[in-house]
C-alpha cells in the first residue's frame, strides 16, 4: 500500500505541473492496480501508450507503432523489431477490447 501512495503523490506532482500527462499517468496507475483483472493491467498500460503518443482518434495503431519505435529506437532498440511488436500489442489490445472470443 506504501508503494500505491508513492504512485499517487508522484503522478499527482506531475499532473499538477504538466496536465498533458493527467490521462497517461491515470492509466499508468490503473495498470498497476488492476493485476488481478484478466486482462485489465495489460489495457491500461497500452491506453496509456495511446494517450502518450496520439493526439487524435485516428490512425492510432500507425501513430502509437511508428512513435513508440522511434522513441525506443534512439534508445538503442531495433526500431523494426519495436515497430512490429508494437503493432502486435496493439492488435491484441483491440482483440480484447472489442470481445474477440480468442485474444492471442
């Protein structure tokens, strides 16, 4: 529980001083919190990689796979590598979202 107020004192500094990262840190946390719901930790870490890097409802899987390889790939990791396992995620995302019967 000590480590959950952490969460909440950091995310609400942040917050504060840069409300662009109000939804994403929201559902940062709720990713962390939500562990014990299939499914649900896994959602909440990828709603936060779309509010991270898309600003519109479209083109969002192109927009969260090209930007998310890019930031990663000046990090040191293979950008084609990241770009599809990126997308990959993200179609699983969606398969659990929208009530695919098989989400793998």
């Amino acid at each position: 529980m000590d480590s959950t107020k952490r969460l909440i004192d950091k995310y609400g500094r942040l917050n504060n001083r840069l409300p662009f990262l109000r939804i994403p840190s929201e559902y940062c946390y709720r990713a962390r919190i939500n562990q014990d719901v299939v499914g649900g930790s896994f959602v909440d870490a990828m709603v936060c990689l779309e509010a991270l890097l898309n600003e519109e409802p479209n083109n969002i899987k192109f927009k969260l796979s090209m930007r998310g390889a890019l930031m990663l790939g000046l990090s040191g990791f293979d950008t084609n590598k990241t770009l599809s396992r990126l997308k990959e995620l993200y179609n699983l995302r969606s398969r659990i979202v929208h009530g695919s019967r098989n989400p793998k």
